[in-house]
C-alpha cells in the first residue's frame, strides 16, 4: 500500500471513530418507534430484492433513464413541491424563527439600497430582539450580510418565501454536482469501465433522490434561514473544486482562461458562503482551499507557473466584494470594519458583554438569549468538555434529521474506512470538521429544526449513505444489484422522515394560531392610513417597511403604554389591529392623558449602552406576582457595582414642562442610581425596600421637548440593608401641567 492509500485509510478511519465516539448511544435507539418504520422497510426491501432481483434492476434502470438535466429537473421540482407543502401546512404565511423575520428585515433594507433601516419617531416602538441602532443611525439586523443579499429580489417583490423555493431547486443541483465528482474517485469494478461509470452516475442521483423526503430539508427551505443556502453554495464550491484536476493547462492563453475563470467562481461560492454563515463559510474554504492547492500544485509542477498566477489573481478579484460586502456591513453597523454585528449586538443586550463568541472561557454563554444552557455550564462556563457535549448532541441529532435513522450515517462513515478513496474520505472529514467546529459555539440544537447549524454538510452526508449502497454489490456482485441497495436506503430514508412528516398534524393547536405575513392584510384593506398594532415582534418588522409607508402608516407591536408616544406623535391616525379573519379591526382609544409616557423596557436592546452591567427587558410578574408594572415589563438591571452605568435614548412626540418621574420597583437586592437628562442631573434612585414594592421617583420640575433624548443611570451605591446593586425602572413619564 504506497504512502498516499495509507494517508487515505488513516484518515477515513479516525473520521468513522470519532463520529462513533460522538453518537454510540444511538446504538441502543435502533429499536425505537422513530426508528423502525425505517428498519422495517430497509429490511423488507432487500428481502423483496434479494428474492426478486428484477426489482433493483427495475429501480436501477428507472433512476438512470432520464437525461441528467431532466433526473436533476424532477428531483428540483419534488424538493420545491414539499418546500411549498410546508411553507403551507406548517410556516402558513410568515417565518417559523426570529432570525428568518430579522434576515428579511436586513433584505428589506440592502433592496433600498441601505444596510440599515431608517428610524421613525418614536424610535423606541421599533426596539426588537436582534435589531440594534448602528453607527449610522439607522436599525441594523445582526446577522452577516450574504444571505440577505440573496433575498434582495424576492423581498423587492414580494415574495420573500420563493427564495426557499429556489434554493431548494439548487440544493437538489448542487446535491448531484457535489456526488457526482465524489464518485468520480470510486472504481466498482476492476475490468468494466462502463459498470464503474453507470454505478457512480447510480449514486450520485441517489444522493440526489435521499435528500426528497427530507423534513429537515424542507424545513430549512421553507424558513427563511441561510443553512440551506450555504450548503448549495459549498456543495457547488467544493463539486467545481474537485473538477480542477481534469483541466488542461498546455494550450496557452486558453489554459489560462479557463483556469481563471474556473477558480473565480469557486472563490465567489467561497466567499458568498463566508458573508453568508461566517464560521461555516470557514470550514468550507479550508476544505475548498485544500483543494485548489492540490491541483495547482500539479499545475506549478508541470511547468504552467501563468495559469497558477492567474488563477490566484482571478481568485482574489471574485471574493473581495464579498469581503467588502461583510467589511461594508459591519463599518456601518459597529461603526468599525472589523466588528462583527453579532458581537456589538451582544454587548448590549446580554450578559458578559462576550457571551456570543466562538471558543472558551467562563463569559461564553447568553444569559438572556440562551439562559437554560448558561445556566447549566456552572462556575466555569464553557469549557472543552461542555463542548464536546454539545458536539455530540448535534452529532446525535443530525443524522436523524437527515436520514432517520442516523445509524446510516455512521454505518456509512464505518464502510468508508473499510473501502475507502481520497474523496471518500474527503467528505467525510468535512461532516466531522463542521461538526467538531461548531463544537465552539455553546448553544445546541433548536426545536423543531434540530442540528440546524450542520446543514451545510448535508451534501455529503446524502453522498456518503448513497455510496455506502454501492459498495456491497461491487463486493459481492451475486447478492444483489446495485439498484437494490440504493432503493433500499431511498425507502428506508422515505419511511422514517415520513414519521416526521406525520408529527405535523401534532403541532395543529400551535400553528392554528399563527398568523399569516401582515403585509397582504394591509394591502386588502386598501393601504390604510394609520398605525398597525402587530400580533408580535416579528410580524412588526416584517410587515413595515419605512421607505413605501413613510407618511402613511407605521406597524409596530406595543400594549396601550408602550404605543402612547406612537399615538402622539401621529394623532390623527386610527390604530388598527389584525383580527383572526385576516383584516384590520379599528381599535376605539380615548386621548392620551400624560404629556409623556416611555417604558423603558422598550429602549432593549437596540437603543440602550451598558456598561459594567446587563439591563434587559423582564415580565414583572416574574419578580413577584403581585406586582404591576405598566406593559407588564421592566427593564431589570444586574451584575451592577459602583460606578457602572446604563445610557438609553428614546424620542418624545410631545412636550412636558411640569415634573418628571422614574417609575420602578424597590426591593431588597437593589441599589442607588443617579440619573441624568440630556447631561443634566435629574433625580436619584433609592432602590433598596425591605420587600419588592412599586416606586416612583420625581424630579422637580423639568422642561422635555419633542425629540430625542437621552437617559444616563449611573450606580452610585446601596443602602446597607441591600443585598446588591440592581434596579427595576419600569417608565419614564411627565405628569400633566397646570
């Protein structure tokens, strides 16, 4: 065995041991309900074929008839279909996740023109989760800019949800482009080339075909979420990569050219995949660079040093837009080139300051965005052996989402090591890399879609089960045809995600009460002028956009308390909210009482700046039942110490010139603030109470005109008794004049 077959096995081997190491406790689950419609059918199809081998050959021949761009068509065409069941049984008009309305949100904004959306007055009512106001002023989403990009046409004309519709058809190209050149590394046969160039075309339409029934496929096609995306662009990145080698590069100017542009659009797909997904974009441009210098390395080799030049300058000239797309981005969010949106957002939303990043360390972990799993790390925080955990748990559930069971998974990773090739191998270390890579990120799997996060490395999963049903055949070519292992796996794959399919009539209860997307609704009622009141935060900010409605309407999400400075900065307009017949139902108001009236909740987490502390928005009930906050909600201050600090800026639509007032709750773990108007000294807060009770603190009297504002609390101490330096501050607000 010369030195490159030993490198290959060795590798394939260690990739099947640590993924056994990461999932042997599904060993013990093969038997359960989940599982065995799929066992039942995988069995139940080889004993069909093994005693009617007309049904492989039947099933072999049926996959292969079709041209391939009509195989690739109608797999495209299934996958867009059971995207569309989905978006209709199960999203019903709007995204299942925040982070699909924020990344439509970010699109809304880049198809005007602007990373960032631009504030109305009353700022505040526009505070939502994963919105924060950026260096420029405007309202900026967290999330890289890639993905946005890719959604600027369907959101421009309003049909966001088709962009999953066509990245489910290019998924199914991509699937079958990435396979195809996997199996191009296989020889099923010793003396029959033409059985050796069938069976790998056999597997990569099964690949291909696995990947119809998915759930977790459709699911993340379905929502508007970027895995999916970036798993076309790497399977298509990593398919163009490994067709390097077959590129001449003795013709001169010809070589140079298609070298070029071959290497160019690999480096876009890259770089796309990075402004995309940041730490997946990375994993894959290891692997794709991998790649890339292995066949320019024989290319150097051999003497074409103009084509390397040029390949190498072609490279560069395509990823730097996407560079500068995600630079762009964060100068105008962060204020900074360098800064990513997701740490600035983080900073002053959550608890430490540093709880996003990717790595270890006791200040990894969000208290407030993933407060169970902070919780369970303990005193140490997020350590190596947490990780691998985590790591496991995706491990565990990825398999699953895809396949089900994701015993295949392992099985085929386990047969890669017994018969492996260098592109075997090849994706099989890019399932594990991606896995053990997100390894350093704390935060697990989500309800409903699971290992989300390791989406991108479907492509080679489906690859590698499909691999796996050509591999006994080719040992034994006497047990049965090739077509009878590839319909086993289909049927077997098809049996367990349809149990998950069969889940969804569960859910009814939940998904009778989402509501569809607000902006067709508004539309029907013929473009009201007016405020729309939202049924949450998200069909808010998806439903408004400032740069058609300016002057016409604004939708926002807010009780009667938070929408009082909404009303009076437009006090002519009707307030409407949608109802459960999907129209606008006119809501009868009295005026509005006080000269102002700011929760200041409202202000978290887009307008607000801790520093030293963590203030966030919290149900006051959850303090203690009794008490009454108005919204229902504070802004709860902790991890406070002499001399931290909290600055909040917010808008009036009116004026006061009487007192002014901090309303919040006093209780025994809470300390002195003082706060200041504008730069002026206004009152001080005495927080500390023997018992929780509501307090209002009131300033003498105070000039406030329209406009923005800003609120500095400053921790100056505690009372003896008080067990700490926190704070409860409810709303701002100015009682009415003489």
């Amino acid at each position: 065995m010369d030195r490159s077959a030993l490198v290959t096995r060795a590798l394939s081997t260690l990739s099947a041991l640590v993924w056994l190491a990461m999932t042997w406790p599904m060993l013990a689950l093969l038997a359960h309900r989940l599982h065995r419609p799929a066992v039942y059918a995988l069995v139940a199809t080889l004993a069909v074929a093994a005693g009617l081998p007309a049904v492989g050959r039947a099933f072999e021949r049926a996959v292969l008839a079709p041209p391939r761009a009509v195989f690739i068509g109608l797999v495209a065409l299934a996958q867009a279909g059971l995207t569309e069941l989905s978006l209709r049984w199960i999203a019903r008009g709007h995204t299942l996740s925040p982070d699909g309305a924020v990344y439509w949100f970010q699109a809304r904004a880049m198809s005007h023109g602007s990373f960032g959306t631009p504030l109305e007055l009353p700022r505040q009512a526009f505070s939502l989760r994963f919105l924060f106001e950026g260096a420029d002023g405007a309202l900026h989403g967290v999330f890289p800019p890639g993905w946005p990009l890719f959604l600027v046409p369907f959101v421009r004309v309003g049909r966001p949800f088709a962009a999953g519709i066509v990245v489910a058809m290019l998924l199914a190209w991509s699937i079958y482009a990435l396979a195809r050149r996997l199996a191009e590394g296989d020889r099923f046969s010793d003396d029959d080339d033409t059985h050796n160039q069938r069976t790998r075309e056999l597997v990569a339409r099964t690949a291909a075909l696995l990947a119809v029934p998915s759930f977790a496929r459709a699911l993340e096609t379905t929502d508007l979420l970027s895995h999916a995306f970036v798993a076309a662009l790497g399977a298509f990145a990593c398919a163009l990569a490994l067709s390097l080698s077959a590129l001449s590069h003795d013709d001169g100017r010809a070589a140079e050219k298609r070298w070029a542009l071959r290497v160019a659009a690999i480096a876009a797909l890259v770089a796309w995949a990075f402004a995309a997904r940041l730490l997946d974009g990375l994993v894959i441009a290891l692997f794709v660079a991998a790649l890339g210098a292995k066949a320019l390395w024989a290319v150097w080799r051999a003497g074409a040093r103009r084509v390397v030049w040029a390949s190498l300058v072609a490279a560069m000239i395509a990823a730097l837009p996407f560079v500068l797309l995600v630079a762009a981005h964060q100068k105008s969010a962060t204020g900074s080139w360098t800064t990513p949106t997701q740490r600035a957002y983080f900073a002053r939303s959550d608890w430490p300051p540093t709880c996003h990043r990717l790595g270890f360390g006791p200040d990894v972990g969000c208290e407030v965005e993933h407060g169970d799993d902070r919780a369970a790390m303990g005193p140490e925080g997020y350590t190596p052996r947490r990780a691998w955990a985590v790591a496991r748990s995706r491990a565990l559930v990825f398999g699953d989402d895809l396949l089900s069971p994701g015993h295949l998974l392992a099985l085929a990773l386990f047969l890669s090591a017994l018969r492996p090739s260098w592109r075997a191998t090849f994706a099989a270390l890019f399932v594990v890399a991606l896995t053990l890579a997100y390894g350093l990120f704390y935060y697990g799997n989500a309800p409903l879609f699971g290992a989300r996060h390791l989406f991108p490395a479907a492509p080679f999963v489906f690859y590698l089960v499909a691999r796996m049903g050509a591999l006994p055949s080719s040992r034994w070519p006497k047990l049965a045809p090739h077509g009878a292992f590839a319909l086993a796996l289909f049927t077997a794959c098809a049996a367990g995600q349809g149990v998950r399919w069969l889940l969804v009539p569960t859910m009814e209860p939940e998904l009778r009460e989402r509501l569809p997307w607000i902006r067709p609704v508004i539309e029907r009622a013929a473009n009201p002028q007016g405020i729309i009141l939202a049924s949450d935060l998200f069909h808010a900010i998806t439903g408004f956009d400032p740069w058609l409605d300016r002057g016409a309407r604004v939708v926002a999400v807010s009780d009667d308390a938070g929408s009082r400075e909404l009303r009076r900065a437009h006090p002519s307009w009707p307030v409407f909210v949608p109802n459960a017949r999907n129209t606008l139902e006119l809501l009868r108001l009295g005026p509005v009482r006080d000269d102002l009236s700011v929760e200041l909740e409202s202000m978290w987490p887009a307008f607000q700046w801790p520093s030293g502390l963590k203030a966030s928005r919290y149900e006051s009930r959850r303090l203690a039942p009794t008490l009454i906050a108005s919204g229902g909600r504070v802004l709860l201050v902790e991890h406070a110490r002499p001399g931290s600090r909290l600055r909040v800026t917010f808008d009036v639509a009116g004026e006061a010139r009487g007192p002014v007032a901090i309303l919040g709750i006093r209780g025994p773990d809470f300390g002195d603030y003082s706060v200041a108007l504008d730069g002026r000294p206004l009152l001080t807060i005495r927080g500390y109470a023997p018992s929780l009770s509501t307090m209002i603190t009131e300033s003498q009297p105070t000039p406030v005109s329209r406009g923005t504002h800003e609120l500095v609390f400053e921790c100056v101490g505690r009372d003896e008794r008080s067990r700490g330096y926190g704070a409860a501050l409810d709303a701002f607000v100015a009682r009415r004049g003489p």
